[in-house]
C-alpha cells in the first residue's frame, strides 16, 4: 500500500525531495496500522467505532498529531453501512501552528424522520493563510513568501457552535434544512516571537491591509456573528460516505440578522450541486458544483468571506477557496470574493477489497481535476495605496480567470462508513502555488 501511494504521487511531482517522500509513507503506514491495530469485531450492528492518533499530513498547515475516535450506532444492523448516531471527537495540532478540538454528533434517530448535526469546535490558528482578496488581483509572490513564513499569514482564532436539521416532505426525495450557527472570530498579526519569526520589514500582508484601509479597522480584530440559515434539498444517494449513485443538491440561504447582529449584518446563499455514477463495478464518476453568494449590498466581514455554506460540516473547517475541502491544490484561501464558484470532478475507483481483523477492508483511489473561479469581486479601496505598492501586490482584475489543479488520491475504506484519505494536487498556474499533499479522513465530497 504505501509503495503503491509513493509511486502515485512520484508521477505527478518527481522532484518531491526524498525526506518529504519518507514522512509522508510514514504518515500512512501509521494510519493504516492504527486502523487495524483497533478492530475488535465486526462493526455491522450494536456499536462500533473507529479511532486512531490524529495523524495526518496538510500542506497548508503541516503535520497533524493527537487523537480523534468515531463512535457509531448501527442498531440491528438492517441499515448498514448507515447508523443510526455517530460521535466523533478530535483533539489535534498542527506544526503550522493551528489546534482543532471539536466535537460533532450526528443522528437520522434522534428526532424521528429528522437528521441532527451538532458541532462545537474551537480552532486557534496562528498561521491562518491571507493572500489578500479576489484571487489572482492580489499578487502572490512565491520567494517572499519562503524569506518570511509569515507574510501571507495572520492569527485567526475561531470558537463555533453549530446546529443543522435535515428532513423531508413526506415520502419523497426533496427536504428541508435549518439551523443555527454562532461564530466568534479574533483577528491578529502573527505573533512572531512566540513562534520564533523574524520580523517582516514593512509588515506583513495582513497589516498592510489594514494600514491601506482595506480592512476595516472597526472589523480589524475579528467579532462574533449569529446565523440562521434555511434551504432545500434533493437527495436520492444511496449512502453517505461514499455514495455510488445518486444525487445530492441543495440551495441554502444563510443570514446574520441585524436584531442579532449589530454590526455587519449580511445574507449569502449556496446552491451546491452533487452527482454520483456507476460506471463499472467499484468504478465511480463524482462531481460537485458550488457557487456562493452575497445577497443584497449589505458588506460580510472580510473574515467571515472564507467560510463556505454547506447543510452540515464534515470536516472541522469550511473556508476557501483553495485546500483540502474546496480547490485540491491550490493554496488555502487563496480565491476570496464576494461571489465565487468552484467545481470538482473526480473518478474512483476500489480495485481491492479484503477482511482483517474480522474487519472489511478496501483500498481505492481517485482521480481528480477542481477549478474555482471569482464570480463577483470584494471592493477594495487602494486610494491609500502608493504606486509602487501597487505594482507589488496588485494585478488588474480580469473577470472569467479560473484556478485549477488535478491530482490524485488513495483512500482505504473500513467497513465503508470509516475513510482514510490521501489526496495530492498540483496547480495549474504559479500565482496559486504550486501543490498541495492533504491526508486525512473522508472523500472530499
């Protein structure tokens, strides 16, 4: 398994310097013992669960130590692979500097004919990813980017609080969803003598932006946000983590009402489009549309921007685009607009299936092309901005440009609700970086 992960990504990047290569077979090879090192007996009805040290491996944010478990509920076993709750607890570090603590619980039995999905996690990131707004307008430069790790970063310390219901109109395909979300975002310049930084002559991005005026200063230092959000869905997949037929799509609207919200009250909308095909047997043709917007003139914190709609999380974060849950290879936040779009289209195929440990096993890989796009552009003021500044770190906004990566990817599935994920990108143009190595847990969508 794990020379069969090198060669793979070998073809996409030779050049990948050998002790990177090492780390990352490492990576997976503990990631694969841990799974089976667990297995007791067969998780097909009563309780199961699937625990590991939390690690992984992120190109935005480094490698991934601690521990996470996921706890399930099958019942009598009549809905394998669903369950009826699932548990998931993590508690992890980055060595990129970003902690997750999260707990999420997610039931089809709790209220009858209703999903529930509770979340609550607290996300401290003292490197969070700032490239400025509407992707290739803002000027990325990959050499100072090496001099100063922390030029395109800022501290963003994120505490949230989410519940998400799902159901449905009768017997039918189409649904509803609603919720609640409160956010509380702290904004600051990275902190370069705790992580041990040089200083970076001028400032980094983040204050430049707020010394130009781009960045409110009453918005400057991050606040709190309550949301409400309501929506439609059609959802006729055959199951969740790896559907193999089917469609999901919803359109949610999600507002920041100004009776909760003092200060930069705003609404967006997601209509988010997901299609599965089998092709062959185990082979598997996916894709997912997206596209996020701003209703109405009323202006969204720039830290809010990155935060994507979706009925409910998977992943302990939701920001893009760029990264592991948006554009696969393309740099994290790098494609921040008032309207965005972006789409994924990947094959998947499972070519080995096996038992251990009593368990069900399977091995699958993914090949994959993503691409976003700025649809509508955050207004920025560069009156306060010199010319020379201007030449650095601004291009001419041209509508209708995409940032695009394709790669591949490795998943080991365990007893299919319990996925374990590698996916490697490369992008297609410079000013998007250059690739992106994510290795976690889930298929992307």
């Amino acid at each position: 398994m794990c020379f069969f992960l090198l060669s793979f990504f070998h073809i996409f990047d030779p050049n990948l310097k050998a002790n990177s290569m090492k780390r990352l077979i490492y990576v997976s090879c503990l990631l694969f013992l841990a799974a089976t090192a667990f297995s007791q007996q067969k998780i097909k009805t009563g309780f199961g669960f699937g625990a590991l040290p939390a690690i992984s491996y992120d190109s935005d944010l480094g490698f991934q130590y601690g521990a996470l478990v996921n706890l399930y509920d099958y019942g009598d076993g009549t809905t394998f692979p669903k369950y009826n709750h699932s548990l998931y607890l993590e508690l992890s570090t980055y060595t990129k500097g970003t902690t997750i603590a999260r707990l999420r619980y997610d039931s089809e039995s709790l209220i009858p004919k209703v999903r529930t999905t509770l979340d609550v996690a607290y996300v401290p990131d003292q490197m969070s990813d700032f490239y400025g707004f509407n992707g290739y307008q803002s000027n990325f430069d990959l050499a100072t980017s090496k001099m100063y790790r922390n030029f395109y970063k800022c501290e963003k310390n994120t505490f949230r609080i989410k519940a998400d219901f799902q159901g449905y109109f009768g017997e039918s395909k189409f649904g509803w969803v609603g919720g609640y979300a409160f956010y509380n975002f702290k904004m600051d310049t990275v902190n370069i003598t705790k992580l041990g930084l040089s200083p970076v002559p001028g400032g980094d991005l983040f204050q430049k932006y707020k010394t130009w005026g781009i960045i409110d200063a009453n918005e400057a230092n991050g606040g709190s946000i309550n949301y409400f959000k309501a929506g439609l869905k059609y959802d006729t997949r055959d199951q969740l983590a790896c559907p193999t037929n089917g469609i999901f799509t919803e359109a949610v609207v999600q507002t920041a009402p100004k009776f909760l919200n003092q200060t930069n009250p705003h609404t967006k909308m997601a209509i988010i489009h997901r299609q599965y095909f089998s092709l062959a047997k185990d082979l598997i043709f996916a894709y997912r549309l997206d596209y996020q917007t701003t209703i109405g003139k009323e202006k969204v914190p720039y830290y809010a921007q990155p935060e994507l709609i979706t009925s409910y999380l998977i992943a302990a974060t939701n920001q893009g685009l760029g990264g592991k849950v948006s554009v696969r290879g393309i740099l994290r936040n790098r494609i921040i607009g008032d309207n965005v779009g972006f789409a994924n289209f990947e094959f998947r195929y499972k070519f080995l299936r096996f038992e251990m440990f009593k368990q069900n096993f399977y091995l699958g890989t993914n090949v994959f092309f993503d691409s976003g796009i700025i649809l509508k552009p955050i207004e920025m003021d560069l009156t306060n901005v010199s010319p020379g500044d201007k030449d650095t770190y601004f291009n001419q906004y041209e509508k209708g440009k995409f940032h695009s990566a394709a790669g591949i990817g490795l998943k080991i599935g365990w007893n299919e609700n319990f996925v374990i994920s590698a996916d490697f990108g490369k992008a297609f143009d410079k000013q998007d970086g250059n690739t992106g190595m994510y290795i976690g847990l889930n298929y992307l969508f």
